[in-house]
C-alpha cells in the first residue's frame, strides 16, 4: 500500500517511531498532486518547497506530535501566515495573510505539514466550487462532474488522495455537502466547539470550520486537535474537549434515531433515497429505533438561511472596499468612485447576487418582513430540533438530494441553492453534523448519510458514523483513485 | 409580502454598480429569490426580537480587556494597495465644494 494510503494514526505512528520520514511522506504527496492537479484541480495554490521544509523541521524533532508529517490541504479562506488567502476572489487575488488561524495553530503545534491552499466557491458561497474566480475544481469521482462546494477543493483533494486530510468551512453545508459528493467523511462542528479566528468571514452566525477526511477516525482526531479554548473567538464555548478517536470506539449501545417527515417528501433522486433507506435499515441492526417525527419548520429553513446568510455577507463583506488591504481598481475620480469600481470589478457574480439580496433584506422598510421574520423563523428550526432531541438521540437524512452533479448544469441560482436543503438546518441551530460515506450510486457516485446530533455531542455523532462506515464496508473511501487503479 | 426591489436603490447601497446588460439577468433572478424567501410570511411567529446568537446553547464568552501586542506596522501595511511612509494612501474623503 502507497504512503498516500494511509491513516493520519499510520503517518503519525511510522513518522515518530522514525521509521518513514516525514519529508518522504510530502514528497510522495506532491508527486500524487503532480499526477493529478492537472485533472482536479483542487488547488489554488501547492506549497511544495515550504511543506518539504516544514517536513525536515518535523523530522528533526525529537518529541513529535501527534499529527507528524501528516499532509492538510487547507481551505483558501483560512489564513496561513505568509501564504495567499484568495477566497477564491478576485478581491484577495494577492493577499497573503498577515497571522495564522487559531485552527492552523493548533495543527501546527501537533507537527501537521500544511501542503496547499484548496479552491471554493468565492467566499463560500456556492454548492458546486464553480463560483471560485479562478477555475473549476473538477470531481475524482467522474471528471466530467462538480467537487460539490464550497469546500469542493478540499473534499477532492482528500478524494484524489492529493493531501490525507483538508480542513473547510461550513456556512450551510459547504463541509458536509462536498464530501457527500467525493466519498469523504465530513464535519460541522457544534457552533462554538472550534475557533474561527482567522476564518475569513462570510455569515458569522453560521460560518464554523470543520475537517474534510477519508475515514471517521481520522475525522475524530482532527476534531479533537482544533477544537477548544482560544480567547479570540467570543464565540466559542468553554467546553471540556472529549477524546473523540478514543470515545468513537466504545459500544454505541442502543439508541433512537429520527427521520424528519417533511424532510423525505423532498424531491430526492431516486438513487439517493434507495441507498438511504438501505443504510437506515441498517442502523436498525445497529442498535437503533428509527421513529419519524413532524418538524413543520422543515420547508421554511432554506429560504430562512438564504435570508440570513445573505444579509449577514452583505455586512461582512462590507470591507472590501479597496482602502486597507486586496484589489483597488485603479480608475477612479473619488472616493465613492473607488470604493463601487473595486468593488464592482473584484466580486464576482454570486458574490454579488447575495450581498444585494441581503443588503435589500437589512434595508429601510424591508427589515422587519425579512431579516426579523428569517430570524424569529430561525429560533422555531432550533425549537423544532430541541423538541426532536428530547427524545431521540440522533436526526438522520441524506447529506444532498443527489449525487455530484455535471459541471455546468445548474445555471438557475435557486436551483443550486436547493442543494443546500438538508444541511442548512444544522447551521441554523448551531448542531453538529457530519457526513459520512454510505454507498454508491448506479453510475458509480458516492452517497452520503448525514448524522446530526445535540450540541457539543460530535463524540456520539463520530460513535454511530464509525459504525455506519464498518458497516457500509465503503472500501474505497480511502483512496479512490489507487483504489479504481489496483482494481 | 409583495415587495418588488428596487436594483438602482440596493446597488448603491451595497456599493455595487451593474450593466444594464447584467441588470436585465439579475433583476429578475433577485426578484424570483425574493419571492421564495417571502414564503417565511406564511409563518405565524411569535413577535419577540431574535438576536444573531439567539441559536447558541451558550452565553458568548468574553477575556479580560488587557492590552496585547498587535500586528507590527510592516505586517499591517504589507497588504495596503496604495502606501505612503507609515500609512496608507486613500483619495480626499471630504470633497471640496
């Protein structure tokens, strides 16, 4: 089996008992993004000189941590001090962060080689990466289909085994819904479980950065390294951190899961709904009680999230103004002139579809019929969730309505935003959800099963997704790509 | 909640300026959007103010007000596009009548 194979545990176990060197594990790596880039496509930029050289450092180490020489492609609008941070945007074309992320800290102080930054959909916001300034990020999977998004590059570059591991974001599904699409393992944190300080801003009410891995023990592991204290990040809870690769294996135990009826009347692909229905028949054998409950909020949360989204992009996004820091066109008369060139020239498309939505939406004589009703609509997705909580331990649903679409297909903004419809609701109420591999489609495209839980419980949604996966026995989740090669 | 939007008044509110080219696509689409998120206005629901964080199981967790060290000057200014010594360069901001 190729170094590219393997466990982040397996790289960190061989590395620190000296018996592979992180720096062959890198290069191994970077031959592989050699290999595949010009057909992927993930990233936005490979750090290949710096990532050897972190490498060596690591090798030189005498205690390593527990993350050493392990590669981790980073999401391009989380900043690593000294590299570019693009956002996918024309805007921070040529930014190069100033600091680093807490998150990137703390992957740091455990010995993690940052290879690359991944492309997305412009500031995260898209369900496809095809919004990214750049290029598009093509699916592993079937080249002629979209990586999902907005986290697409990092979710095929775990794919394409061009990193062993990728960190997103997740806004409304921008973590769980691209690795549902490229066969990986993702997860949105409980809000407040992992710092965002240096996670470029889209709707900071939502936005939480989460893990994009082949397995659910790698999942676990890194969970448990970036979550925690910080003190730059007022929203961030002050909660014990559990050991989440060491409680995912203990018994599961009996245990009650919920579907959401509103939820199954969905239009859902046909695929997507038999091998759902096969996999929550499965949990049965698991342990599980799967009972069905109301959640009439259900229909609402879409177009609730895209109100609140929006407007709060629309005020985030305020900053790009050209003064202080990314592009300033260079043909204006004044300031008023500077700022709507830059700004007009920098964002693209989508950006601007959803900062004029939500500036409508927060505008004199509007804000009450939008923004406030999105928001009290909100609180009644939290109660809903809390009602179900009450008695069951888990929700389940399919992470998307089908599987990775052809690139190209969805030219209607609304078409794409329903593609979000069974992950915003998490955002909304702040839980936790993960996405984890459960099948194959007829045409021979990863499906994913979405778990979501109770706040701060992401140990028991990594108990149950650790179990899903052993059962599934999804083989190919570790390497597709050698994997369809060896075949 | 038959509110149709104003694209010239939300543009320069947002700073944003369209072609009449791109205003023929995007006015339309927004007003498809705004319409589908006005589906919310069949919710009957409770008129009490729901704040940003109103979906926390939390209180947002504050540090002691203490002074640390910043971003030094040549870091802050690194990624100014226009730079003049220590600060950075912006046209006039109050114009001359």
């Amino acid at each position: 089996m190729s170094v590219t194979s393997f466990r982040l545990s397996e790289i960190q176990s061989l590395v620190a008992k000296k018996e592979l060197k992180a720096e062959e594990v890198i290069r191994a790596y970077l031959e592989r993004i050699e290999k595949q880039e010009p057909a992927v496509a993930a990233f936005i930029s490979v750090e290949g000189e710096k990532a050897l050289e972190r490498a060596r450092a690591v090798d030189r180490k005498r205690e390593k941590g527990s993350l050493a020489g392990v590669p981790v492609a980073v999401k391009d609008n989380i900043l690593i001090q000294g590299m570019r941070a693009t956002c996918g945007s024309r805007i921070l074309e040529n930014f190069i962060a100033p600091y680093s992320a807490t998150v990137i800290e703390k992957l740091a102080a455990e010995d993690a080689v940052f290879i690359g930054k991944t492309n997305l959909d412009e500031f995260g916001m898209g369900s496809s990466t095809e919004s990214s300034a750049f290029f598009v990020t093509r699916n592993p999977w079937d080249l002629s289909r979209v990586p999902g998004g907005s986290s697409g590059g990092s979710a095929a570059a775990v794919a394409a085994g061009e990193a062993a591991a990728a960190l997103g974001s997740d806004t409304g599904g921008s973590v769980r819904q691209p690795a549902a699409f490229c066969g990986v393992v993702g997860l949105k944190p409980t809000y407040g479980r992992v710092s965002r300080y240096g996670l470029v801003a889209y709707a900071s009410s939502l936005d939480q950065i989460g893990p994009l891995t082949r397995t659910v023990e790698d999942c676990a592991l890194l969970t448990k390294i970036i979550s925690g204290p910080d003190g730059r990040d007022s929203t961030l809870a002050d909660r014990p951190v559990p050991d989440f690769p060491k409680v995912m294996k203990e018994t599961l135990g009996p245990f009650k899961a919920a579907h959401l009826k509103e939820a199954l009347i969905e239009k859902i692909d046909p695929d997507v709904k038999d091998i759902y229905w096969k996999t929550v028949d499965g949990l049965r054998d698991l342990g599980g009680e799967l009972i069905e409950i109301d959640f009439p909020s259900w229909e609402y949360a879409l177009p609730c999230y895209y109100i609140i989204a929006a407007s709060e992009a629309s005020s985030n996004l305020a900053r790009y103004d050209g003064v202080r820091y990314g592009f300033r066109d260079s043909d204006y008369g004044n300031l008023r002139e500077m700022y709507i060139n830059t700004r007009t020239r920098g964002f693209g498309e989508e950006v601007k579809r959803r900062i004029l939505l939500g500036t409508f939406a927060l505008s004199s004589g509007y804000y009450d019929a939008y923004y406030l009703k999105a928001a009290r609509t909100r609180q009644m997705v939290s109660l809903e969730f809390e009602r179900a909580f009450a008695n069951v331990d888990y929700v389940v649903t399919p992470t998307a309505p089908e599987p990775a679409f052809p690139l190209g297909a969805k030219t209607d903004p609304l078409t794409m935003y329903l593609s979000d419809i069974f992950t915003v609701s998490a955002n909304l109420a702040g839980l936790p959800g993960i996405s984890v591999p459960c099948g194959l489609s007829r045409e021979g495209l990863p499906i994913g099963l979405q778990i979501i839980g109770k706040h701060f419980q992401e140990d028991r949604l990594f108990q149950l997704a650790f179990l899903v996966e052993k059962k599934v026995e999804f083989k190919n989740n570790r390497n597709i790509i050698n994997w369809k090669e060896e075949k | 909640m038959k509110s149709s939007i104003d694209i010239d008044h939300v543009c320069a509110l947002a700073h944003l300026r369209l072609t009449e080219k791109e205003k023929e696509v995007l006015a339309p689409q927004l007003a498809e959007i705004v319409e589908w998120v006005g589906r919310l206005e069949e919710l009957r629901l409770p008129m009490s103010s729901q704040g940003p964080d109103s979906h926390l199981p939390f209180s947002l967790v504050f540090r002691p007000d203490e002074a640390r060290p910043s971003q030094p000057l040549e870091t802050a200014l690194a990624n100014a596009p226009e730079k003049a010594g220590p600060f950075i360069k912006v046209p006039k901001v109050i114009e001359e009548k």
